[in-house]
C-alpha cells in the first residue's frame, strides 16, 4: 500500500467583529477583536507542532482512501480561558474526487449523497483529532486576562494527487 501523505494547512482566518464582555463564559472574542486588543491565542509549542500532531494523529478514511477521495475541511473551535478546545465544528468541507458521478453510480449513490457521505467521514476524523489534541494551547488575553477566543483552523486530508506531493 502506498504511503499516504496527509497535509495539515493551518491559517488563522480573521471574522466579523463582536462586542464581548470578559467575565461571562459564554462569549467570545473574534481573532480582529484581540489583533487590536489583545493576545491571540497559539499552541504553546508553536504551530509547526500542530501540524505534526496532526500528521502524526490524523486516520484518512478507509473509504476514502479506497475510493480516492480528497479534502479540506475548516474548522472553528474556541480555545478556552485554560487554553483547552470546545465547539469544535466544521463549518466547510472540500473534496476531490476523480470523477464523481462514476463514484456514485458504483456506491448505488447520487453525486450529492456521495459529497454528504464522504465529507461526514472527513469532518467526522477532524473533529475526533482536534477533540484529542493536548491541551497546549496559550489563551488570548485582553489586558494581561485570558479569553475564549474563536478560532477558525483547516484540516487537509491528501493522498498526493491533488496537492502536487506525490503519487499521481
């Protein structure tokens, strides 16, 4: 079996502004709120770490990789006061396939239930890794405090064909 490549691409990506107040746990701070404010949250061991454990902890799909399937799914979370994850959620799923409507009519699917199906067991895998990261991440601060923090972070999942590293 060739070696799959996994690509973890991470990108802060800046959101709409909200007014938040710092002491009520159910609010957020938006990353262009603390860019003016504040201390963006990181990983304390840098992002680079990220994308190791990422490499290192990411199971591609079984079905995915059988069927030659690709993806990029976004994700936002909030890091917490003590610098752990919650409401980790895809908000976005991109796949790739070689010839889709070929891929459907093998699987006894439409092309759209095809998508559905696949982007599931995407987002399914990036949310399990990203529930199970170690809790190193540095909260954003507001005047020396921390913050929950919003944070938006997309998982690549590539077996070389598409991203130019590699198999063909």
């Amino acid at each position: 079996m060739n070696k799959l490549i996994i690509t973890a691409a991470l990108a802060m990506m800046m959101v709409g502004a909200k007014a938040q107040a710092l002491d009520n746990d159910t609010t957020y701070y938006e990353p262009e709120q603390l860019f003016k404010v504040g201390t963006l949250p990181k990983y304390k061991s840098g992002m680079g770490s990220v994308v190791q454990y990422l490499l290192n902890n990411i199971r591609y799909p079984q079905e995915a990789e059988k069927e030659m399937v690709d993806a990029k799914v976004l994700t936002t979370f909030i890091v917490e006061k003590d610098g752990s994850l919650s409401n980790i959620t895809p908000v976005n799923t991109t796949l790739q396939f070689f010839d889709a409507k070929k891929k459907a009519e093998k699987l006894g699917m439409t092309v759209e239930e095809l998508k559905q199906h696949f982007g599931k067991l995407f987002q399914d895998e990036a949310i399990r890794v990203l529930t199970e990261m170690p809790k190193k991440w540095k909260p954003g601060k507001v005047d020396g405090k921390p913050v929950r923090t919003k944070y938006e972070m997309p998982v690549r999942f590539g077996m070389g064909r598409f991203t130019g590293m590699g198999r063909r």
